[in-house]
C-alpha cells in the first residue's frame, strides 16, 4: 500500500514537472498601456497565442519552455515559463531579432537567425522622425541598397520614379505587401532614365501612414516567390493597431542656394495621414484604416537658356502681328507681305532674288536683338527641369476577423489617385515644332497623368489537422492615362486644339494562392515544411487617344497618307515639315491598342530543417509556367551554422527567372526622345511587329540568373551591438533592355512602316545583353544607454555593387547590316552600370532624451555616378563624385499625445557635380538629368505634427 502511494506521488510530480499547464499573463507596452495583438508564440514550435483588448493571454506551456513575444514596432523578448503567471513589458523600435514574413516560412525565424539576409525596417518610427514622407523616399534614405530618386523631362517616368534593389533593374525587384504578391505599373520606362525599358511596383501609391514596418530581403527569391525575385523582396506590413487614432500633418519646402526666379524656395510639400483601427470580437480581430493625402510642389534647376530663339523671320511675325495682320497668312508663298513688314523689322531683304536666299537671310539667328524689341529675357524660354507637381489621395485598409479556434479571415488592400504635371522641351519660336501663328513665343507643353492604383487581397487561414493553411486571392489594377496640355498638334495648323487626351495604358494581376506549411518539433532540432501552389492572370491594354493627338495631318486636313503622293504635309516658311501628333506626347493610335492576356501556373516545395541547434539547411524548388513561353523550374539551397551563441555564418546558392513583362512584349507607340540634345521621333515597335522582324528581333524569352551569397551575423550582448555582413554575386543572362534608335537604312518597307508610325527611328525590347552584378552589404546596429534620461540608437549601413555587362548578343540581320553599336549602345550600358550609385550607405543616431526631447541625425552616401551618354570624347567628364547627404530633425513631446518635429532633409544644401558643358544643353541641364544620385532639389525644411489618441 505505501509502495503504490510513493509511486502515485512520483507519477504526480512528474506529471506536474514535464506536462503542460495553463500559463496566463498581461502584455503591456513601455507606458503600461496593455497590448492588443502580441504574438505569443512556445520557442521551437508553431503553438502559440494573441493578447487580447486588455493585454491578457493565455497557452499551454510546460515548466522551462521559452515563450517568444512579438509585436510590430517593439522589440522581440523570450520569456522562459518558471510558475504559472509570466507578465512582460515589451520596449518599442524594432532590431535584427524581429520576426520576419519573408526569407522563411519558419514562423520563428528572425533577421539575425536567417540563412539570407534580411533588413528590418521600423517605418512608424522613421516617418516620424525623418524628412522623408513617401515609402520610396523612406527607403531611398534608410536602406542603402534601394535606389529611387525622382526624373525629370522623362514623360510618365516624372510621375512613378523606377526604383531597385542593389542596381538591378526595377523588374527584378518582387514587392509584396502583408506577404502577398504586389501588382505592377500599367507604365514602362522608355525614355531616358535608370531602369530604361523596365516596369517597376509603385511603392509610393502605399501610404506610409499605413505601415508598420518594411522587410527587405535582400537575395535572389524566385525559387520561393516567382518571377521578378531576381535582386530580392520586399516586404510591406500594414498596420494591425486598434482603438488608437493617429495624425499626421507635415509640410515643407526647398530652401535652396540656388539662383533664379522661384528657385530659392519651391518644392512645397503637404502632407495630412490618419490612421485609426477597431477591434472586432474579443479574440483579437480588428480592422485598421488609412487615409492620405499628399501634395507634392514641381521644382526647377535650369538656368539661363543660351541657344537659339528666333531667327529673322520671327521678326517679321512680331511686326506683322503688332499690326494685326494673320500671321498665317505670311506661309501662304506670296511674299510680298514679308517685304513689307521686313524694313519695320529692321531686316534688309533687297539682295534676296530668289527663295532660298530669302529663307537664308530669314533663318539668321537674331536671338538677341528680338529679345530687346519683345521686352523679354533668356530665362522667359527656360523648361521646367526638376521634378514633377504631384497631388495625390490614398485609402488602405487591413482587417483580421477570427472565424473560430483556428481560423481567421482576412482582407487588406487600398485605392489610390494620383495626378501629376510636368513639362517637355520648349518649342522655341524658330523651330517647326511651334506654330507661331498660334504661340508667337513658342510654348512649353505639359504632360498631365491620371494615375489610379487598385488592390484587394482577401483570405482565409488556419489549421487543417496539423498543418497551417492559407487560401488567398490578390487583385490589383494600375492605369495611367495622358491629357497634354499648353500644345498644339503643328499639322494642323490654324485648326490646332491646344489640349488633348493622349489616351493610356492599364495593366491589372489576379493572383490565386494555396499555402501549407507544418513545423515538425521532435524531428532532427525542428523540421518546417511548406508547399503550395499559384495560379496568376495578367492584363495589359493600350487606350488610343482622340485623333488629333496621334495623328499628322495635310494640308486639306485630312490624316496625312504617306503612301499617297497627293497628300502633302504643311511646312513652315523654310520648308520643314510639320509634325504631327499634340507635342511632348503624342496620343497612342487605334494600331497602337493591344488587350493582351496571359496566365501562369507554379508549385514550390520549402524545407527548412534545423539538423542541430547550431546547424539550419532551407531548400526551395517552384516550378512555374507561362501561357506565352514557356516553363521554367528553379531552386535555392541556403544555410546557417551556428558557430557560436552569437555568431552565424550564412550562405546561399539560387536560380531565377524573369518573365518579360506584358508590356516589354506588347508596349508600341512614337514619341520624341532627346539623345545627347538632339531630338528623334523614336517609335517602339512591339517585339512581335513586322518591322522587329525585317532586323532580325528574335522573340522574347525569359531571363535567367545565378546567384550566391556569403555573410555571417554578429551579435556582442555586452557592447548591444548586431552586426551583419554579406557578400553576393548575381548573373542574369537575357537580359530584357530596350535597344538603340535603328534608322531604315535605306530599306524601303522600313522607311514606309517608320513614317505610318509618324517615326524618323526605331526601338525594341530584345533580350540583348548578360551582365553581373557583385557587391558586399554591411549592417551594424548599436544601443546604448548613457543614463536614465538618455538612450542612443546607432545604425551603420553600406552597400558595395558593381554591375559589368559581360556579353552583347546581336542578331545576325543586325550586325551584317552594321548595326551592332545602334542596337546596344554606350548610353545603355552605361544604365545598367553606372546611373545610379554602385557605393551608398548612411550613418544614423537617434537620441532620446528623457521623455519630452528626440535628436535624429544621419548623414547618406551617395556614391559617384556617370553620365550615360553615347559622347566617348576622353577630354570630356563623364563622371560625378559621390556626396555625403545630411539629414537632422528635432523631436518634441508636447504631452502623451502630441508631438511637434522639425528638421531638415539634405541640410547642408548639397548638390551633385554640375555636368560637363558637352551635356548641359545650352543651359537646360547644369545637373545630369540621366545618372542621378540624390536628386538636385537641395535643402528641404519641414514641420510634423503628430496626434495620437
């Protein structure tokens, strides 16, 4: 009988030593405000829990397990279970050792613990601290291997500025906002910037009010998330907050050195965010709502035009008009007129017998002399080169509803618009592009876009049995459209509208995914695996505008037949055609219209195995399909010994693909682009026309890359330093580009298809070139507490890259016609390697002091760049030296519940190298507008005030 009783108590104590019990607890922040949200989750396993409204949680844990709190915006904290009631306090800002949504499907895994590496980014904090308002600037200045500055003079690249990954192309980027699929632009970059014949992701169609924290994974990933994933990932948050509203009111401006009219201070910036979340039911569910508005002012750094303006024969209009005489009329080839207004002018016409020696002594520049007589100055025919007016409003939501035990519905995405204005070339008096019938001083015309960004996700996730499963369908849809305005369409003479819609384009993604995943606790150290698979519809469409956009016209009026001979184009007084088309734009036709569909199909399979406690090997393969050329299958194989508690070193090996884009396929239209100063009608031709054809453009295919990657983490608990260094190396073969501007080269199919196009040239997207790009990134994150009243965050990061072409594939037709140069010239290789920096880092501070004051420093580096221009001359300096960009705010709490920062972005008013005068275009340009480091808009100061109640 006492032998069953000690057996019966040891069975009890056993019992109650290694099974599981009920542990509960309250989360509270660093203010003692309790913490709806928190994700608890037992070290080593998927078991875990959520803080409901009032901070309290509840899980079954045993004596000795290790809970792992997490919260967006706080510091991650491991809590070993000793007794039944574990209470914690989490500290806001967020570290290396944050839980991640990318680079594993290892719901434990964090940032310093991956196999690949990956930065975490707090943007509640940064936006209230920093100058920076839209995700893209946020991230231009805090992680230094993105790169995205605004254009200029580039027609809808003024609008959505192309942004990368460590000098990639901004298609080799994958953006994916809660963990799902980002749409891309309805725009492609055919003009002359970064990213030339590319489409990127919007990101600054994302309110950053919206946004808890961004995470950037920086390796190749399409072996775990498909096309694009070349450069890396990234990964928007959206905010789970409830039961707090939050406003955000900032607005600024350029104050600048800079000499001129209206160039000491412009740039106005406004912008006004709230942000406010529900709670729905008690178990955690909640609904978080953003609205945005943001006005951005347009800025301008030309100086004084010093070209050509008028020639004689503006003279002769300007006397002829003050007269009030139609001016019209002095085209009409009697030219008695012309001698009757010329003495008034001031021109001796008595030695011209015959008409092109008038049209000699008419084409003298008097540039100088008219000027005086007008009462104008140089500047009064300055563009507007800086970046573009933007005015803009964004709605996001994110919601999560718990539909039972282990079920949760879920549902996020936005709408967003956006309008911009820019400007073109002046169309100077002299030239044929301006009719000065209609404007006798020229004009200046301007591209106005309408841009519409949609998207919705919605989901359900939960448990089968033992597995994690998420079902998720994410649609988006971007559309831009052109209205031109201050213009005229030249061929049409008197009867020319001065505005007009130049229709657009639309691209939209449907994206359909099953996700599963189970974590394996008494297999090897911990087993996770997860498969799944995608299935994605996209669209693209071409929107013609109305006729008098695209369309040259006779001299009947009538649309303007090449192949008939009977229909002439007007020219102006010196015999030179008049284009057609509204200027700076013109509308895309009805050949030009495409609504063009594919469908692709993927599975992957993830596994990522903890072998030992120190040892980690995660494996990926996804197999994927497109409706248009083909499969591909690729892999990654990564991973992570532990050398020591506090040392990891990690490395990776990847395939990738990139499937060429809709657009890259389909895209077609004329427009005029500026190549060293000198203007083309430059029609892109679809990769599928007859005039790709007649060159020898073989048909797009995918690109394909290699890539590996090498670091180790660092973490020195004593000195509260994390340190991570990684080194890459990445290839891409097939590279899609944009090629060189073709002439017909006195082929007269080419020259017939060229002039139906309204084009003097011809580009395609071909799969031209292999490049590789190697580099080293470099993160080093400290904290220090210098008393009680003051706490020190440091952060040193760096990115080293050099991307090198490494071949040129021309088609045979193309170099027997000698053509090799034309079809992948200087300028476009010198955008793939050298427009944007290739060595950027920053240094940043934050200092608390006490709980009323805030001191944020950084200082960017923003490495050299060079010019990308065709101009090989050696005595000529293509090359501009890196800077170093300081940015300094002042943060001030007014209570607990108001805060007032000011600040400075760029405070030093530091501008890039000033171009050579070979590029500078007679004054348009005094910085490139080609290769761009930080942008030429100087010092900005700006005030935020920020609510929370």
């Amino acid at each position: 009988m006492l032998k069953n009783y000690y057996i019966s108590m040891l069975m009890t104590l056993l019992f109650s030593t290694f099974s599981y019990a009920q542990i509960t607890g309250t989360v509270v922040d660093d203010t003692s405000e309790p913490l709806l949200g928190v994700s608890i989750v037992i070290k080593g396993t998927t078991k875990g829990a959520t803080s409901d409204f009032d901070g309290n949680y509840k899980i079954d844990a045993k004596q000795g397990d290790i809970l792992v709190f997490s919260y967006v915006g706080y510091e991650t904290q491991e809590v070993t279970v000793n007794g039944t009631v574990v209470n914690v306090t989490m500290v806001s800002g967020l570290g290396l050792d944050e839980v991640l949504l990318i680079g594993s499907r290892n719901a434990n895994r964090t940032a310093t613990d991956t196999a690949v590496p990956v930065d975490i980014l707090d943007v509640s904090e940064l936006k209230e601290r920093s100058p920076q308002i839209t995700v893209t600037e946020i991230l231009n200045y805090a992680a230094p291997s993105f790169s995205s500055n605004p254009q200029t003079i580039s027609d809808g690249t003024d609008h959505i500025a192309p942004a990368s990954l460590r000098g990639l192309g901004p298609d080799q980027v994958l953006v994916l906002i809660n963990g799902k699929r980002r749409h891309k632009t309805a725009l492609v970059n055919v003009n002359g910037t970064f990213g030339r014949g590319s489409v990127g992701s919007d990101l600054s169609a994302i309110p950053s009010n919206a946004i808890d924290r961004i995470e950037i994974l920086r390796d190749g990933a399409a072996a775990q998330y498909g096309s694009d994933a070349i450069a890396g990932v990234i990964n928007i948050v959206l905010k789970k907050d409830t039961n707090k509203f939050q406003l955000s009111l900032t607005t600024g401006a350029n104050f600048t050195s800079e000499s001129g009219p209206d160039k000491n201070i412009d740039g106005e910036k406004v912008n006004v965010g709230v942000n406010y979340g529900l709670p729905i039911g008690e178990d955690g569910g909640f609904i978080n709502f953003t609205g945005n508005f943001n006005f951005r002012g347009a800025t301008n750094r030309m100086q004084e035009w010093q070209g050509q303006i008028f020639n004689a024969y503006n003279s002769i209009e300007r006397v002829a008009d003050a007269a009030g005489y139609d001016t019209s009329l002095l085209l009409d080839g009697d030219f008695d007129d012309i001698f009757n207004f010329a003495g008034a002018a001031g021109i001796t016409l008595s030695g011209a017998e015959t008409q092109d020696e008038l049209r000699t002594i008419l084409g003298a520049d008097v540039t100088d002399s008219e000027l005086a007589a007008r009462g104008q100055q140089r500047s009064d025919y300055n563009m507007r080169v800086g970046q573009s007016e933007l005015r803009g409003a964004q709605f996001f939501g994110n919601m999560e509803i718990p539909l039972g035990e282990d079920l949760d519905f879920y549902a996020f995405g936005g709408i967003g618009y956006k309008n911009g204005n820019a400007a073109g070339f002046y169309r100077l008096p002299y030239q044929s592009r301006a009719y000065t019938p209609a404007y006798i001083n020229g004009f200046l015309p301007e591209i106005n876009s309408n841009i519409t960004d949609k998207a919705i996700a919605v989901g359900i996730r939960g448990k089968v049995g033992d597995w994690n499963v998420d079902f998720s369908n994410n649609f988006g849809k971007n559309a831009f459209t052109y209205r031109i305005s201050n213009s005229n369409n030249a061929s049409l003479v008197n009867s020319t509208p001065f505005e007009a819609d130049s229709g657009g384009f639309n691209y939209s993604e449907n994206t359909s995914n099953v996700d599963l995943s189970k974590f394996y606790e008494d297999t090897f150290a911990g087993l996770n695996v997860a498969f799944g698979a995608e299935y994605r519809v996209e669209n693209y469409a071409i929107v013609a505008g109305e006729e008098a956009s695209y369309a040259q016209y006779n001299t009947l009026g009538n649309v303007h037949d090449p192949t008939d001979p009977t229909s002439v184009v007007p020219t102006d007084f010196f015999g030179n055609s008049r284009p057609g088309g509204i200027q700076v734009f013109p509308g895309f036709k009805p050949e030009n219209e495409i609504d063009a569909f594919r469908n692709s199909i993927a599975g992957y399979i993830d596994i990522e195995a903890d072998f030992t406690e120190s040892f980690m090997v995660s494996t990926a393969i996804r197999f994927e399909d497109f409706s248009d050329f083909g499969s591909t299958l690729n892999f990654k194989l990564a991973s992570r010994l532990k050398a020591t508690e506090n040392i990891n070193i990690r490395a990776g090996f990847q395939t990738g693909f990139r499937a060429p884009s809709l657009h890259q396929i389909h895209y077609n239209s004329t427009s005029t682009i500026f190549v060293d100063g000198i203007p083309n009608e430059v029609g892109i031709f679809s990769n599928t026309s007859r005039v790709a054809r007649l060159l020898g453009i073989e048909q797009l295919k995918e690109e394909t890359s290699t890539g590996f990657t090498l670091g180790f983490t660092a973490k020195i608990p004593n000195a509260n330093l994390k340190l991570t260094i990684d080194g890459y190396l990445i290839n891409i073969d097939d590279r899609v580009v944009l090629t060189g501007q073709f002439d017909d080269n006195g082929n007269a199919e080419l020259a017939s298809l060229f002039a139906q196009a309204n084009a003097s040239r011809a580009a395609f997207f071909a799969n031209a070139v292999d490049t590789q790009t190697k580099g080293i990134d470099i993160v080093v994150d400290h904290k220090a507490t210098l008393s009680d009243n003051l706490k020190l965050t440091n952060t040193l990061s760096f990115t080293f890259s050099e991307t090198s072409v490494e071949s040129i594939m021309i088609p045979s037709a193309v170099a027997n016609a000698g053509l090799s140069d034309t079809y992948f010239d200087n300028t476009s290789r010198l955008f793939l390697e050298a427009s944007v920096p290739r060595t950027k880092g920053n240094l940043s501070h934050n200092l608390k002091v006490g709980e009323k004051w805030n001191i944020f420093l950084r200082n960017s580096y923003f490495g050299e760049v060079e010019e990308a221009t065709n101009n090989t001359d050696p005595t000529v300096d293509r090359i501009y030296a890196g800077k170093i960009v300081t940015d300094l705010s002042f943060g001030y709490n007014v209570n607990e519940n108001l805060k007032l920062t000011l600040g400075a972005n760029n405070l030093l008013d530091v501008y890039p190298d000033e171009s050579d005068a070979a590029f500078q275009s007679s004054g348009r340009f005094i910085y490139s507008r080609r290769s761009t480091q930080f942008g030429t808009n100087g010092r900005h100061l700006f005030a935020r005030l920020s609510l929370s109640l």
